[in-house]
C-alpha cells in the first residue's frame, strides 16, 4: 500500500480506490487518473464506438450519428460529466437513450414496403379504376370471349388465336370477337 501511495507527489489513494489530482475536488473515475476535459471527451468517443455498433447492427454511419449526438450533449451539459463519479457510463446512458428513442420513432413510421402498402401515382388514379372496372365487366364474359379478348390486346392475328380457340371458324372468329369488343365497351359506359 505504501508502495502505491508514493507513485506521485501530487496523487493519493482514497478509501474508494479512485485515484485523484490532490489539487482537484473531482473523482473522474475508478482507478483512472483525472484527465483534462478535452482527452476525456476524446478518450469516452473512442470507447463508445464498439458500443454504437453492437446497437446499431455494425452501421457505422448510425453509430457515428449516436456518439455525435451523446459527445454534443455531453458538451452542453460539461458540469454534470465532470461532477459524476463514472462519466463513461454517464455517456453510454446518453448514448442508449438516443439509440432507443431513434428506434421508436423509426417504429412508429409505417414503411410502404414492409406493410405491402400498394402505391399509386398522381394521374394513374384514372386509368387504374378503369383497368379495375375493365377487369370486373371482363367477369361477365364467357372464357371464349376473354380468350380472344386477351389475345387481341396482346396484339395476336386472328390466325393465332383460332388455333387457340380451334372449335370456331375464321368467320365466326371475327364476329365473336367483334361482339366481344362491342359488350366490353357497353359495360365500361364508352363508344366504339
């Protein structure tokens, strides 16, 4: 004990095993020798760094956010760091605190992609509700009709769809898809 009483002229050893200037009234922390104000601001960034990043997912830009934002408050609030016996916890608290109200916040936005929120852009509102309404007539429709309908707008010859839709001659093609075109306009209130 005497051995470590006498590592310095100016420092003593108290009972709680801090170690302090003689000349200062403020224990900076256990076993540490009490620093300047600014080394203790450089030494606590550099050793919430590993701690940022474990909140953060190793995301160094958020990280590097956080300890900016707890070093800018440990600034403002200088007499607080210097009065408090453990001013590294004193800053992961600050730390924590901003990490978890960051959090809640992004919680509370609601993501569009996460929700599966369908977006609709400004002027497509229109032909969306009539693409909506042309499926709903196109219900009504026997499947020949949606066939030949689909293959139309797909822009297949008539030679085409008739081998799809084998049982009807080129004649009765036409006229069925004539027909077809007729009764989908009607039903979505539009001339042919």
């Amino acid at each position: 004990m005497e051995a470590l009483a006498r590592v310095n002229a100016e420092t003593a050893i108290k009972q709680t095993n801090s170690i302090v200037l003689k000349h200062s009234k403020n224990k900076v922390c256990k076993n540490r020798i009490e620093m300047p104000f600014k080394e203790l601001i450089e030494y606590i960034s550099k050793k919430l760094m590993p701690y940022a990043m474990l909140l953060t997912s190793n995301d160094s830009d958020d990280a590097w956010d956080l300890i900016q934002h707890t070093i800018e408050k440990l600034l403002k609030n200088r007499e607080t760091l210097e009065s408090s016996n453990y001013p590294m916890a004193y800053a992961r608290k600050i730390l924590k605190n901003k990490f978890r109200d960051d959090y809640r916040k992004r919680k509370k936005n609601l993501s569009i992609q996460a929700n599966d929120i369908e977006i609709t852009n400004k002027g497509f509102q229109e032909e969306k509700l009539e693409y909506q309404k042309m499926l709903d007539c196109l219900e009504t429709f026997d499947e020949t009709d949606k066939i030949i309908l689909a293959m139309l707008g797909a822009g297949h010859s008539y030679i085409e769809i008739q081998e799809v839709v084998s049982d009807l001659s080129m004649a009765n093609l036409r006229v069925k898809a004539n027909r077809a075109r007729i009764k989908l306009a009607q039903c979505m209130d539009r001339k042919l």
